[in-house]
C-alpha cells in the first residue's frame, strides 16, 4: 500500500516516530489498497482509506481520528468508526498510527 500524507501531517508522520506524539489537528493521511481476485488471479484497485486528525474532544471513541474511505469507483464508503480504530487502538503510544516496516519504506 501506498501512504500519502497532506503538507500538515508529512513532517511528522515521515519521522516514523515510535511513540509520545499526536499528529497536528487537520493530518491527513491517505492509503491505497488493491484487492486481489484469487479466482481470476488479478488484482485491482481497492479502496482510498484515509484518516483524518479532528480536534482534541470531537471524536473521543477514536482518539479525534476520523476514518473515512473511497470506492475505486468514487463513492463514499459506509465506515463504521469502530471498525477501523480497533485495529489502531495497539498503538496508542503512535497517536494510533502503524508505520510499515523500514524494510518496505521507500523514502520521504
């Protein structure tokens, strides 16, 4: 997956920091996912998945964080918040954000 981060969220985010840290109100960040037909044995575009940073004490079921995503085919998707912040909530100490591994980083 390919991660893009807005001018608001880049000079964090790319520090890759480990813990003790809260992105700035306004961070976005935006994944590109494919989905992979084991059938055909194709992949295709998957889901836009973004997170956005909302201010301290609007959303505190997930940390101010607002999860959205887009169709390949540009609708909206129906996210249940819920949904995307448990898999975020291990890692509290990163303001709730999984970096990939330095392994498949490909640089700033």
């Amino acid at each position: 997956m390919n991660t893009f981060a807005n001018d608001i969220a880049a000079e964090q985010y790319l520090k890759y920091q480990e813990e003790g840290f809260t992105m700035p109100v306004g961070s976005i960040l935006a994944k590109e996912s494919i989905t992979v037909s084991i059938k055909k044995k194709k992949a295709r575009p998957g889901p836009l998945l973004m997170m956005t940073k909302m201010e301290a004490g609007s959303i505190p079921e997930t940390n101010d964080w607002l999860y959205t995503g887009i169709q390949p085919n540009g609708k909206t998707m129906k996210v249940k918040q819920s949904f995307c912040h448990d898999c975020h909530e291990p890692y509290e100490d990163s303001d709730f954000l999984a970096y990939p591994i330095e392994e498949v980083r490909l640089g700033q």
